[in-house]
C-alpha cells in the first residue's frame, strides 16, 4: 500500500524514498487556508520548487499556490459549465482514442479567456521562467487543462511523456478542493521511478502544487468519492505536437 502523504503530519511517519522531509508550512491540515510566507512569495515557492526537483525530481507542496490565485481559479471552475467539460483522450497523436478503462476525467483546455485563466498562465510563465534560470531545463511552451473528476473518476498508472520523444519536460498539478478529507478518495499516487511499486499518496488539498519531471515519475489518480477539481499543466522544450 502506498505511503499517505499526511498533511497534517510533519513527515514523521514517512516510510518512502519520496518524502520531500519537513513539508511543513504552518497547520498544515487540510482545508486549513492559513497563510504561510510561501504563499506571500512567489520567489520563495519558486525556490522551493528548484530545490525539491533538483534533489528529488518532484516537488509536492500543501498550501503552496497563491490563495488569491487559488480562490480565483476555484471560483471560475465552478462556474465553468459543464459542456466546456469534455471526456478525456488518451494518446498525444493519431492513436488517441476515448478509453475509459485509463482515465475517465473530464477536461477543458485552458487559454487567455478569461481574467483566472490569465491570471493562471501568467502564474505558470512566471514559474517556467524561474525554472529555466535555475535548472537549465530550457522549457519554452506550456499547456494545461482544468480538470474535474466525478465521484469514481480515476486515472491509472501513466506517465505524461513518452521516452525518447522530445515531449512534455516536466508536469505540474495544482488543486482546488476546499476541505478534501483522507475518506473522499482521489489521491494522486506519485511513483519515484517505474520500478516503484509503493509511490506516495498526496491529497488532492486546496492550493497544494505538485510538480514533477514528465519523463521520471509515473504516476495515477485514484479514484475520486466526490467531485474533485484541478489544473493539470505541461511544459515542453519545444511547441507541443498536439492538444
Ligand atoms: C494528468 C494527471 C493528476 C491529478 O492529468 O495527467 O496525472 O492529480 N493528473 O489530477
Ligand atoms: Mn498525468
């Protein structure tokens, strides 16, 4: 069974290889909105970000994204109407199909229509920008799409990028459920390498910002027990092949 990642838990009890160590930012329990430095900071959660991949090749960090920011988006899903919602396609190209025994979430791509969507991207570049500084990654596109998955949604074991292919670098996951509890399912399970058959369970908390290398870490969602809302993001060394 995959190791809890315990927001309210300091790391102590931590038995995986993943553990980033003292994740702590203030009360870290869940839907508990206080404001740590971090969140005051961009620079700092960016360094923290940089520190975290360059030692781990992840990062997963509760309380993280702006609340401002996250207030913002959490208000414009959910008044996204369900038709923007589309059922998720598997596959980058022409083998892409609807296959719902992978993932059955729903998504709906993100673009400058609206003020969070903006106020997102321009987030995310901030963040690209900051990374190309400090870890040479040489990132220069970025897609994203919200996410909703409905009571039993889920999404198997995958990985964002194809080896060999000059495709999505590095992922990032952000998520805007207020009050998640360990009993409403839906954690993302982040595995270190494809060896690892345990992976690191984290709560799909409001505001809690993963972000991995695409190509090193598989990972899954299990499955969600109640509506369950997120950005999934991609940034790429070149101009994605396809949406
Ligand atoms: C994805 C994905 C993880 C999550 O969209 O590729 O892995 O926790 N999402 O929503
Ligand atoms: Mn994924």
């Amino acid at each position: 069974m995959a190791t809890t990642f315990d927001l309210a838990d300091d790391g102590g009890s931590s038995n995986c290889d993943l553990s980033n160590g003292d994740l702590s930012n203030g009360d870290l329990s869940n839907g508990d909105l206080s404001n740590g430095l971090v969140n005051q900071n961009d620079e700092l959660l960016f360094s923290r970000i940089s520190d975290d991949l360059s030692k781990h090749g992840y990062s997963a960090i509760v309380n993280a994204l702006p609340l401002a920011l996250a207030e913002q988006l959490y208000q414009h899903i959910s008044v996204i109407s369900d038709d923007s919602f589309k059922p998720s396609s598997i596959g980058r190209d022409n083998g892409r199909s609807n296959n719902v025994t992978i993932r059955s979430q729903r998504q709906s791509w993100i673009s400058n229509d609206s003020l969070a969507s903006s106020a997102w991207l321009k987030w995310a570049s901030e963040l690209q920008s900051y990374l190309n500084q400090h870890l040479y990654l040489g990132l220069s596109s970025f897609e994203s799409h919200y996410a909703h998955y409905r009571p039993g949604d889920f999404y198997k074991r995958h990985l964002d990028s194809f080896a060999g292919r000059s495709g999505r670098r590095l992922s990032i996951v952000i998520y805007l459920n207020h009050h998640w509890l360990s009993s409403d399912g839906g954690e993302l399970v982040l595995y270190a390498s494809s060896e690892d058959l345990t992976g690191l369970r984290i709560i799909p908390s409001f505001a809690t910002v993963v972000v991995f290398l695409s190509e090193e870490h598989p990972h899954e969602v299990l499955p969600a027990l109640r509506d369950r809302y997120s950005i999934a993001g991609w940034y790429s060394p070149t101009l994605p092949t396809s949406i």
